[in-house]
C-alpha cells in the first residue's frame, strides 16, 4: 500500500512540474541561454583541464596522451621560480586587499553626508568613470605620465631632484600597479556602500541626533555597523581571488627590468602556456591556482563565520 502510494505521489508532482513549465515556459526560455552559456564556456572546458595530468600532444589528443599524474605540479613546486612566483603573487595581492578596503567606505560614507545633491552626484560620476577605461588605456597614461621625460619627473626635477624610472623600478612596482587599482575601482566599489547605506533607517540618524549625536558618532555606531557586513562579503572575496588575479594589467606593465618583482602566477602561465606552448604544465599551474583560491575562500568564509557571523554561505 504504501510503495502505491508513493508511486502515486510521484506522479502527482512529476503532473505539477509539467504543469508549471507550461504555465511559465517563457520564463526557462529565458533560462535556456545562460545555461546553455555556462554549459559550453564553463563546465565543457573542465574535461580539458586533465592534460595537466598529461604529457599533451597536438597528435595523441587529450585523451589518447600518456598519463603521467603529478607529474607537471611537482615540477613546478621544485622549480626555481616557485617560491618567486609565490612571494609576488600573494604580496601584491595582500597589499591590494589591505590598500583597496578603506577608499570606497570612506568615498560611500562621505557621499552619504553631501547635502548639496548635484555636487554629490558630479564626484560619484567622475569617481565611477575610470572604472571603465580599459587596463590598456590605464596603463598608457601611466606611462606618459611616468617616463623619464613625463610631467611628473619634469616636476621632481624642477625641485632640483633628480628623475625617476618609475616603470623600470621592481620596488615601485607593486604601488604603481595597486594604487592605480585603487584610482580605477574606488567609485564602482563604493557604489555597494552607497546602496548599504541607502538601506539604513533614517529614524536611527534622527533619534542619534536627538540625543546628542555628531556626525562622527552617527558615522562610528550606524554607518560602520551597517555596511560591515557587506565589506566583509567583498573581503571574503578578495580571498578568494588571492592566486587567480588577473594578469593583463601586470602583463602590459611588465619589463625587462621590473621582472623580478612584477612576475606573478598568471603571468607565468601566460609565457609558459602561450608562448611556449607547455599546455600541460600550465594548466597543473592553473589548476594548482584554484585549489589555492578555492582552499583560501572556504577558510576566510568560515573564520568569518566564526567571528563576526557573516559568510558567503
């Protein structure tokens, strides 16, 4: 009795979800292009990602080249350029996420306080458009403006100083390269704390101010509390992203004399995969990459869980 019953049950809903999908068909119609997208571009290339554990040959193929298991990750730990690699990538990455958290809470907040509205909406807009130009054009600019012979050494040395090679110099590189980070992205970013602090209930500024108040102390006790939790989700993040920036802004920054410092992970794949076309050892690198990362964002998300009760998941 009961198993009919079951099968029963089973039927009915299998008659409801096909009664749903006819009532809503436009709606997984609309659903059919991203997932046909995350299909093709995303879980598709998984399979590839095997010659890693491969000596792949254009020949064999994926499938048909010997399997050779760990032996592309171990190269890499014993290579020379490992703990290099490591020390580059982490710094600049720890030094962007220590740098790049305060500008966009600090720009949200006192956007937050303008009164005059049209002075308000100007600066958000002109802090906002950088986030659109390109690492290409980003990188231009700083040139121009950096060379031996740019405004900002005419101006050192107009100061009886002597100039600068700022793109040739691997000390430099890491503040050249995470505060035009900060220029570029401080507006987009803090468009988030804007809309956090948009969600803040007026009364709690009204009754603040009744008691007492300034604005430093609405600041303190409302404005911090209130988009804590969003600054700890994008921290979370960052971590998550820690070994798997991106490597075209730090590519086209890149020279034969700044290499030392500005050769990170993504750029190593990049010379290894591409130029050399050493496929299986760069993917072992990539894969290497978004364990690390992987690892990382399930560690931070859980102490943040822990501490401050705010998580990804």
């Amino acid at each position: 009795m009961k198993d009919v019953k079951k099968k029963e049950l089973q039927v009915q809903n299998r008659k409801n979800t096909i009664r749903t999908i006819k009532r809503h068909w436009q709606l997984y119609l609309i659903l059919l292009l991203p997932l046909a997208y995350l299909i093709i571009f995303k879980y598709k290339p998984i399979l590839g990602a095997q010659i890693a554990f491969r000596d792949y040959n254009f020949k064999d193929g994926i499938w048909d080249s010997p399997f050779v298991g760990l032996k592309h990750f171990k190269t890499f730990f014993v290579s020379p350029q490992f703990s290099r690699l490591m020390v580059n990538t982490l710094g600049l990455s720890i030094y962007g996420i220590v740098i790049g958290v305060f500008p966009p809470i600090i720009l949200a907040v006192a956007l937050n306080y303008v009164r005059i509205k049209w002075f308000g909406k100007t600066v958000q807009m002109v802090t906002y458009m950088p986030y659109f130009i390109s690492s290409v054009l980003i990188v231009g600019i700083m040139m121009q403006l950096l060379s031996l012979t740019g405004p900002v050494n005419s101006v050192i040395q107009s100061l009886n100083g002597e100039a600068v090679h700022f793109m040739g110099e691997p000390k430099l590189f890491k503040t050249l390269y995470v505060f035009s980070d900060v220029w570029q992205k401080t507006g987009y970013n803090a468009v988030i704390y804007i809309s956090a602090l948009a969600a803040v209930d007026q009364e709690l500024h009204e009754a603040a101010t009744v008691d007492g108040a300034n604005i430093w102390h609405r600041i303190r006790y409302i404005d911090i509390p209130s988009i804590l939790p969003t600054a700890v989700i994008l921290l979370i993040m960052s971590c998550g992203h820690i070994l798997t920036m991106g490597y075209e802004k730090v590519l086209l920054l890149q020279n034969d004399l700044n290499l030392a410092a500005s050769d990170i992970i993504s750029t190593y794949v990049y010379r290894v995969g591409l130029t050399s076309m050493q496929y299986s050892y760069s993917t072992a690198i990539g894969i290497f990459q978004s364990v690390v990362s992987l690892v990382m964002l399930l560690a931070v998300n859980k102490i943040s869980d822990k501490v401050s009760e705010t998580s990804l998941f």
